[in-house]
C-alpha cells in the first residue's frame, strides 16, 4: 500500500507524528468537533454489537501535509461507556490492510527487506491542561514552526506541568495481542528514532516489539517455533520465535517477519482493541477503565469535557498521515 495514501484520524503518536500535526492548524479551530459518549448498561463485546447503535456516528474530517496537503477522508467515530469503562470505535477507508514492516525476504541467495510497513492508529488526550492544547490540538507539542527542518521536530509538552496520555494502536505490532500501546507525554528528552528527542514515554509494563535480526543485520535471527501452530498467520509473536539453526531450510520468495510483537503487561497494557480490516477499510474498537489508577493515564470523569486529537497512519512507519484537529469529549448523563 502506498504511504501517500494515508488515512488520518488520530493522534501525534510516534515521535514522527510530531510534524505530521503541525498542519493541524489547517483545518481550523473554529469548527471545533464534539464525540458525545452515550451510557449503557452492558458494554460492547465487539465490533458488530448492537449497543454500538444507542451511539451517534460522528463524520471526522482528517486532512495530511506537504505531500498529504491536499488529500482529506472522513473518520465515522462512536463513543459510549459503562459505569466504569470507556468505548471508542472508529471505521475508515483503507484500500489494503498493511502489516508487512519490512519483512524479510530470501531469494535463493540472500535476504532482504520488503517495502512496506503497516496502518496505525493513535490517540492523545490531556491528563493535565496542555497550554493551548485545546484550540491547536497536537500542533503546540511540537516546538518548532512548521517551516523548520522534520529532523529539529519534537513530540514533546513545553513544561513537566503539562501531560499527555497517548494510546497507539499499530495493526502488525499491537494488533495480534487485542491491544493499543498506552504511553504518555511529557517534556523532550527521551531519545526515539535515530535523530529526535522527544517526550514520548512509555507506561510501566511490558509491550512494543523486537528487531528480529542476527547481530550484523543480515538476515533474521529467528523463525516460527515449527513445534506450535502461529497464533496470528503471517506474523511472528515473540513467545512463539526460536532461533534458527539451519538457514538450508529456507528457500527462494520465502518471508519471515522482521518485527516480532512482546506479549504485553502492566499499565501499558490498559487500552484493549479489536479490530477488523474488510470491505476496503479499518474497523477499530479502542477500549478502557475510566480510571486506571495510573499517574499515566487520563482519568475520565463523566462529569467533565476532554480535548484530544486523532490521526492515521496508511502503511507507514514515519509521519505519512493525516490529523485531526483538536476534538472534544464528553458524556451523555
């Protein structure tokens, strides 16, 4: 799938995400758009539920930059939540699902990457009040104008005041475990990537993912375990990989996974997802507790209004997506 064809809808998530919302401001602060969670009784056990139906549909316009300016899709968001929990569901188009993150490929003689990455999602919402988060979404997290080179971009808040919860659904890294990879934001200084410092934390806990590659980079360090049938075809989970001993098994065209997904734990665990890709597009179901308990996580109180921003990201690794501008959350009493 190209990455020029990308979806937006959610957050500033990776370090990379950073610039990509620098064009927030784009879209206009003025038609501000407000995602109402309806109360139930019985929460959703799925995508299909027909609880989903007591939740109004909300048309998200999401738009992209530099080479993204002009393309623009929509983004048809619900929300509901239970006396403890809360419920998101997001459907865009998509013309392929991508997981392939640079699989490795042999031809007979030796291995190479494949083109190709993989859909995400993300999400971020203030835990403490972002200065100007509200009106400018994730723009103001980055500290450098939108003219400035994408190696001096930051994904960071401008004090330790200043606190963001982000959640970040990734389709061959997050996905095969049911989850979205929780994090949060704070001031830079957490190196990401290969040349940006940024704010990006992770929650406490196990998650993300594995290089699997033998130490000089040449070929993969490990295979599906052949003793177990994989849980997720086509991609490898770490507790399922075993070294390989004896590459004479491989033979030309074939593919082994290059990210290996860590089985999650802890609060970096707290955001369950699942998903479906059909009929041309994501079907995404993001949920959580109101209140985890966690210092890293927002607390919901149904009583109160929450900015956030969304974005998507269409077979891409880097900032090829398009946002949101800054949305408003609030529940239906």
């Amino acid at each position: 799938m190209s990455g020029r064809m990308v979806f937006g809808l959610a957050v500033a998530l990776a370090v990379v995400i950073g610039g990509v919302l620098l064009g927030i401001d784009r879209l206009g602060v003025a038609a501000q758009l407000i995602i109402t969670a309806s109360h139930v009784h019985k929460a959703p056990t799925g995508l299909d539920d027909p609880v989903w139906e007591k939740a109004r549909a909300v048309p998200v316009t999401v738009k992209g930059r530099d080479d993204l300016a002009d393309a623009e899709e929509v983004v048809l968001t619900k929300a509901l939540y239970t006396d403890d929990s809360i419920y998101f569901l997001f459907k865009w188009k998509d013309p392929t699902r991508s997981v392939t993150k640079e699989a490795w490929h042999f031809d007979g003689q030796k291995w190479t990457h494949l083109k190709g990455d993989e859909d995400r999602l993300a999400l971020l919402f203030e835990i403490t009040r972002i200065n100007n988060f509200a009106t400018k979404g994730c723009a103001v997290t980055c500290h450098s104008p939108a003219d400035a080179p994408r190696e001096q971009w930051k994904l960071a808040t401008r004090t330790t005041a200043e606190k963001g919860d982000l959640w970040h659904w990734k389709a061959a890294r997050s996905d095969p475990y049911n989850y979205a990879d929780d994090g949060w934001l704070t001031v830079a200084g957490k190196p990401s990537g290969a040349y940006r410092e940024t704010g990006r934390n992770n929650d406490s806990g196990s998650g993300g993912d594995l290089k699997n590659e033998t130490p000089d980079g040449s070929r993969p360090l490990s295979m599906q375990n052949p003793a177990e049938r994989p849980s997720v075809p086509g991609l490898l989970l770490s507790e399922e990989a075993v070294k390989i001993t004896d590459y004479s098994v491989f033979k030309p065209g074939d593919i082994v996974p290059y990210r290996l997904p860590v089985k999650p734990s802890g609060s970096r665990f707290d955001v369950k997802a699942l998903s479906r890709y059909g009929d041309g597009g994501w079907t995404v179901m993001l949920s959580r507790k109101l209140d985890t308990g966690h210092e890293e996580d927002v607390a919901f109180d149904p009583r109160k209004r929450y900015s956030f921003a969304m974005a998507v990201f269409d077979d891409s690794g880097a900032d090829h997506s398009k946002a949101t501008q800054t949305l408003t959350l609030e529940f239906a009493r």
